[in-house]
C-alpha cells in the first residue's frame, strides 16, 4: 500500500476500508459540486496528475472523473480537516457538469417547509438545481 511508504499519506486517517471522504468544491466558486471517497491510490493519482481520481465503491475500482462522461475535474488545491479523515479538493469542473444527473452540483435537493414551518414532519426534499445535459446524452 502507498500509505504505508509515502509520508503525506501515511499522516491520513482512512477508515476501516481504507478509505477517505473526499468534497469536491469549484475552485472559483467555492460551490460544493460533490462527495466522494479516495483510497491511497486514487489519492496519489490525483496528486500526480492534478485531476481528481476516486474510489468507486460501486465499481470497486479507481474511477477517473470524467472518464465517461468528459467532465473532468482539474485538481488546484487539496486540503485535509483537522482530523486528517477527509479531503477537500477545489477543482475545476470541465463541462460545468459533476452530477452523473446532468446538473452542476450532486447536492440539488433542499429541505423545504411545505405548510408550517413549525411541523419538522411536513418537510419535503425539492430539487434546487436544473438538468443541466441529460444523461442519457452524456453516457454512451
């Protein structure tokens, strides 16, 4: 494993699957686009070169943004938290897509009041956020 002989690594707290939360956020913006997660690997390859790679928990494999959908993520800054169990990187979001949905930004449902907003149990989730491309044009 790279954590074990690559110091800056090493220093990370990964969890029990050695993995790492990671939040993608526009660089210029500071809009939150995503979360996402990074073994050692993905993280070394980011680094090495500058565009954002994860760990797809789905795939169960590295998984290069933009490697189907051509919205890659180019890296400008990685910062980790006081407690060195997440990752925040800024990026660059080619196509102005991160959301495999077609929109901007993963986080697109809001908590709303829908009568009183005394009622915590009348709330509902509201998209917030348009379709920016629909995916079905985006992945082949």
């Amino acid at each position: 494993m790279l954590s074990d002989s690559i110091s800056w690594i090493k220093n990370l707290k990964f969890d029990e699957n050695g993995l790492l939360p990671v939040i993608a956020q526009d660089y210029k913006t500071n809009s939150i686009l995503m979360l996402a997660w990074m073994n050692d690997n993905a993280l070394y390859e980011t680094v090495r070169t500058k565009k954002a790679v994860y760990w797809s928990r789905s795939r169960n494999r590295l998984w290069r943004k933009g490697e189907e959908s051509g919205h890659v993520q180019i890296v400008h800054d990685i910062s980790t938290d006081c407690d060195k169990d997440a990752i925040l990187i800024k990026v660059e979001q080619t196509g102005g897509i991160s959301c495999h949905t077609g929109r901007r930004s993963c986080f697109f449902f809001s908590l709303e009041y829908s009568k009183s907003e005394d009622d915590i149990n009348e709330l509902t989730w509201e998209e917030t956020c348009p379709i920016l491309k629909d995916p079905k044009y985006i992945y082949k």
